[in-house]
C-alpha cells in the first residue's frame, strides 16, 4: 500500500492566509522548524519533550529556510515520535554524513545531508492517513509502562509511523485516526476546528426526555460547559437507554462524564463517526488507509453547532 501525502495541500487550501504581519510575528516567536504545539495532545507523534529554555542555534543564514532540525527530520520522515528520535541519536544511532549525530538540535538539509538511522537512510516521507477500528481493552498510547495492549499492536503493516489524532479511552471502541500528518491531526482536534464526532452510548440507567435535552443544550461539567450537542434516542430496555450524541469538542472522557452528570454510567461507547466518515464494515481491530476524497472530506468538515 502506497502512503499519500496530500493533508497539508488540502490544509492550506482550507486556511485562510495571516496578515504579514501577524506571519512575520508568528515566524519571530517561535523558531523555524520547531512548531508550538500542544504537548498535552494525544500520540506518541506529539509526545514532544519540553523544550530547553534556550533556542536551538540558529541555522547558517545560506539556505536556512530548507534546513530543519534532526528530531523534526526523524519525525517527519515517518520513523518516530520526536521523543524516540532524541533516544536514538543519544544512542548514537543517527548519523549525518557518516557522523554520529549529537543533538536532536542539529540543523540539517534534507536535500544535501545524509542522515541515516541503524545506516538506513532517512527520507522525508509521504503522508499516511489510517482508519482503525479500536477494539475495547486497547490503549491509545504508544507503549503502556503496564504493559497493557495498545493500538499500535493492532497496526502491522502500516508502512511508517502514525500518530493517534485524538484518544478514546480504554473501554472505548471504534473510530480511530492515525497519521503521520500532524497539521491534519491538530485540525480534527483542535477544539477551534468543532470537527463532529459521533458515538453510540448505552448508559447504566434510563434516561428521560429532560436529561436527553440536558446533554443536548449543554451541562456544566468540572472543565466548563459543554457545546450544544445532536442527541438521539434509539432505544429503551427496563434498565438502560440506547441514544447516539454527536459532539464538536473533544475534552477528556467527555461523553462519560456527561452521563455522570446526570448520575448515570456509560456502560458501553462506541465511536462510529468522525465529520462524514464513518467505519462502514471494517473488522474489529482492523485497519486501512483512508483515501484523498476521504481526507479532503475531513478537512472541509463544516464547523459549528452540531443540529439537533
Ligand atoms: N468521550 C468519552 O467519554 N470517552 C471517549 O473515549 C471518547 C469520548
């Protein structure tokens, strides 16, 4: 299976450009090839180690614009998280030119520098855009210091590495993405993007009409309202209720938390929608890449109130 690399096309195409001088800002406030982002985010991909409070050394000025740091190279290149990329090179296992690299600071081109890893050589790679089916019981970390099954157990075969754009929790199963695309990864859950999901919940206790419209308008839980939410009920048994809630967030453990408030349980959740893609008949536990009009769908995954 060949990777495609096609988000950021598709991302800059969404964006709208910044004024020049909020761009020039931007460049000035954080140094190139070194983008801010949120650490806390889910996947190995992001699991960036706090910077030093001193900025990496400034790249010679001829051609510093192709030039990037290593770990950024490493990562990029679909290899690793940049967490495994300064493991690497402090067991000297990077090399540039035939050196062995000393720091994950160290500003290459990707065009005239040889960098290799284990003497493989490191190239800039496509993206990789990956549907999976989470199975309940597996976790949406790269390694568990447990020992418990993760997701990436579930993905052999993937050619390169991918990040998990979101989590779901343990007990939770189905829609999964991950991608080496990390701008495309920020956007699906990126809390500015309200990029819908949609979950199937049984809940421990049957729920009213009332509480359906609480889950529906916004409660307050620990860390603020939530958004208005699409909800809908599909079944009753004596104990539980069955209903489907769509949400334009992505706070932690939110859907949970949300019955809780209302004094129930999730018993069960499944995530069967992501914008407009949905699993349509891939195996528990089984993966496969998505395609271009699939990301592209992604990407063009109107914003806003969910309609209820
Ligand atoms: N909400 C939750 O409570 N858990 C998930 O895994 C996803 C959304």
């Amino acid at each position: 299976m060949r990777p495609r690399d096609y988000g950021n096309k598709l991302l800059a195409r969404r964006r709208k450009p910044k004024p020049k001088a909020a761009k020039l800002a931007a460049k000035q406030a954080a140094p190139a090839g070194r983008p801010d982002r949120n650490s806390a985010k889910a996947g190995p991909g992001r699991n960036v180690p706090a910077q030093s409070a001193s900025a990496p050394p400034a790249p010679p000025q001829a051609s510093s614009a192709a030039k990037k740091t290593l770990d950024r190279i490493l990562s990029k290149a679909g290899f690793g998280s940049r967490t495994e990329a300064a493991e690497w090179i402090r067991d000297g296992r990077v090399k540039v030119n035939g050196k062995p690299a000393k720091s994950i600071e160290m500003w290459v081109d990707p065009k005239r520098d040889k960098v290799t890893l284990d003497g493989a050589p490191v190239r800039e790679g496509a993206k990789l855009y990956i549907l999976l089916n989470k199975p309940k019981g597996y976790l949406t970390t790269y390694k568990d210091p447990e020992g418990r099954p993760t997701v990436y157990q579930l993905l052999k075969g993937v050619p390169g590495f991918v990040g998990t754009a979101g989590r779901l929790d343990m007990d939770t199963s189905g829609l999964l993405i991950l991608t080496s695309d990390t701008a495309f990864a920020d956007f699906i859950t990126s809390p500015a993007s309200h990029v819908p999901k949609t979950y199937l919940v049984k809940s421990s206790t049957r729920l009213t009409d009332e509480q359906l419209d609480l889950l529906r308008n916004g409660l307050t839980l620990d860390d603020g309202p939530t958004r208005p939410a699409a909800v809908t009920r599909l079944r009753d048994s004596e104990k539980y209720t069955h209903f489907e809630i769509t949400i334009t967030e992505g706070r932690n453990r939110q859907v949970r938390r949300m019955v809780e408030a209302l004094g129930g349980k999730v018993l069960k959740l499944v995530r069967v929608k992501i914008g407009g893609l949905e699993l349509a008949g891939l195996g528990m536990g089984a993966w496969r890449e998505l395609s271009r009009a699939e990301v592209r769908g992604l990407l063009d995954t109107p914003s806003g109130e969910p309609r209820t």
